[in-house]
C-alpha cells in the first residue's frame, strides 16, 4: 500500500509572511497537527505547535521566521507512492509529526503520525511497550515555574514532562500543548501595556496549576495496540510508563515517535540506526555514526544491539558561526535500553562526546549484568548444597 491511501487532501496552510499571532490563533481554533507553510505558492516548511512555543517572538514577526528546515536545507517531502516503513522514518528523522505528499510537483496533501497509527494500529498487538519505550526520562516538581517547564522542553526538544510531587510520585503531566495555551495565548490577550508583567506572572505560575491531572499511564506489558489506541481516543501525544506494582512511580515514557519508530526498524543484518534531525549534520555521515556505535557495541559481544536511535538538538549558541549541539544516543539490546548525551560545536563533536559517553555507560552496563549473572550462579550452588 502506498501513503496515497491514508494522505489526507485537507489541511492548514499560511504564506511564510503570515502573522505568527494569527499562526498561533489556528492552533488555537483548529488544533492541527502542523501547519503547511508555504512562500510563493511552493512548500517552505511546516510548523508544529512546538515550534511557536517562544514567547520572545512577538506576534507581529512572520511564520516564515519560525519555519523548519530554513530555505538553506531540504524540505522533507513525501512521495504519494512511498510505503509506510519509509514515511514513517522520514517523519522520525525530519522531527515532526506531518509532511507534504507530492504527485510530481503537484502537492498531493498531507500525511500524519495519527494518520500512520490508525492505519497499522490492528498490527500493533505484536508488540509490547516494553521493546520500544524510553526509560530514562525528564521529569519536573509540581512547585517549578512553568519557565523552568519551557526550558526543559527546548533544551531536551520534547513535547511533554511528567509532574512529580515532594515524594517523587507522579502527580500530573505538562505538555508543550498546556504552556502554548497559558504562555503564549493567555498572554496575547493582554494588552501592550500589561503584556511584559503578565509574562513575568506566567513564568512563575507553578507547574502544578498548569498540568493535567489524573494521568492515563500504561505499563512496560501492555500492548502497543492498547496504549496508542489511548494516545488517538484522548488525542495524547504519549503516555507515562509505570510499574505494574505502583502506578505513583514513573518508570518511562512511549509516545507516538517512539511507536512511528519501531516501525520503520529494519531486519538487516547491520545495525539499523535512525537518525532525529539529520539536517543538522555537518562533517559526519550517518555511515560514521553507524560504524562508531556497532563498534561500541561489539566490545560486548552478549550485548545484541538490535536498534540504535541517534537524536540531534540545536541551541541558540555558537561558536565561530558553529551552532551547540546536542546529541543523545540510545540503544536498544537484549539487555535492555542504554544510552549517552553530551553537547559539542557541531554535530561531530557533540556526537563524539555522546559516543563517549555511551561506551562507558555500555561498560558499566556489562559490569552490572556480569554481576548479576554471578550472583546467580552462586545461589543456583547454594540450591545444590
């Protein structure tokens, strides 16, 4: 089946001089995906609710500001025959939840993460959220500002921050979603005059006014079909993870990227590696990248590396014109999830201290499990004596 069959020819679309007070009123009163930018009548970008998530940008600047990638990178752009495995990981990798579809040169329409879910979501059953979650996650204290909330989901590039109270346990959820509608759009409603210090009373609010509450959890043993067929009955972008024995405790986080990713892995015999962000690439290649983590992984030979996701994030700062870097790098084994983060002047560097990173945390690893292993061994003799 190609993507033509779930693309769907209604969409929202401004012009790249299109005021971002109108761009963030359309997310506002229509709730879309993203928004389809365009200059000259041809596809400039898209936005996503994330991306106006600044309240430095003034109304009065134009979507074209906001538009990723810039004119200087390639658009991502679906080809109507294209499958899904294919679509699926060019949304991973271009970082963003919907894409233009083309017939040609004619734009086609549009085609969506829920688009994709819903389509494939009877062939979920399959897998268990165990196998595809992310374990280490980014939490925030209900009594954080709703700036350090804004923070933490630019400085990570997510979409949503588990809420914990005084005793660590889950108490509410806050998404790029919930602060676009306090922090920008309440703001927006003031006037001129009143706008600097409401800014300055949103920023303080503590998280815990803004947040939802209770939270819908799953657990590392149910379906995926079950937990995204929650994610499109309540319109979630993801759901908290927690241990079967006490769902007050945040065990991890399965949203709908983490889904779109597992289904484009691969079953090649070399390691599959799906790269967020590969725009943002400068003198490494993805075959670099490939090459230095199926070395790491093969320094443990019992560690069967069976995915590796490699996520790039750009700060404001530079260096000499270079952009700061983020890279984290997670693995996927027979013996559960690993990763490593760190930040460099471009996208090389940043990587190689990721990779550094991650070779000691994969030692560590082995360390932990040969201990485990050995402990075993001892009580399996005790049970002999």
């Amino acid at each position: 089946m190609d993507i033509s069959e779930i693309a769907s020819q209604e969409y929202v679309e401004v012009d790249v001089g299109t005021r971002l007070g109108k761009v963030r009123s359309l997310f506002d009163e229509e709730n879309p995906k993203g928004i389809i930018v365009t200059r000259d009548g041809e596809y400039a970008g898209v936005l996503g609710e994330q991306d106006v998530l600044q309240s430095h940008v003034e109304d009065d600047a134009k979507a074209g500001a906001l538009i990723k990638p810039s004119r200087n990178d390639p658009a991502p752009k679906i080809d109507r025959t294209e499958g899904i495995r294919d679509v699926a990981r060019q949304l991973v990798e271009g970082g963003t939840k919907v894409a233009p579809v083309f017939e040609g040169e004619q734009r086609y329409g549009i085609i969506t993460a829920d688009a994709i879910l819903t389509d494939v979501l009877d062939n979920l059953d399959a897998l268990t959220v165990e196998q595809i979650y992310t374990d280490n996650v980014i939490s925030i204290e209900e009594t954080a500002g709703v700036g350090k909330a804004i923070n933490y989901l630019r400085e990570n590039g997510i979409s949503r921050l588990p809420v914990v109270n005084e005793n660590g346990h889950l108490s509410g959820v806050i998404t790029t979603h919930d602060i676009s509608d306090i922090a920008i759009r309440r703001m927006h409603k003031q006037t001129t005059g009143d706008r600097k210090g409401d800014v300055e009373r949103v920023l303080d609010m503590p998280v815990y006014d803004a947040m939802n509450s209770p939270v819908t959890t799953t657990t590392t043993t149910a379906s995926v079909e079950d937990a995204v067929r929650t994610m499109l009955d309540h319109d979630y972008g993801g759901l908290v993870v927690t241990p079967e024995e006490d769902d007050r405790l945040v065990q991890g986080i399965l949203t709908k990227t983490d889904v779109l990713r597992a289904l484009s892995y691969t079953e090649e015999e070399r390691l599959d590696v799906q790269i967020t962000n590969i725009r943002l690439l400068d003198t490494i290649t993805r075959e670099d990248i490939r090459e230095q983590i199926q070395g790491i992984a093969d320094k443990y030979r019992k560690m069967q590396v069976q995915h590796a996701h490699v996520r790039f994030h750009k700060h404001k700062e530079k260096l000499r014109g270079t952009p700061l870097i983020q890279c984290q790098i997670r693995l996927r084994t027979n013996k559960g999830q690993v990763a490593g983060s760190g930040e460099g002047y471009g996208a090389d560097n940043a990587f190689r201290v990721a990779s550094d990173k991650l070779e000691r945390n994969v030692l560590e690893l082995k360390g932990v499990i040969s201990d485990e292993e050995y402990r075993g061994q001892v009580l399996r003799k005790l049970g002999e004596m």
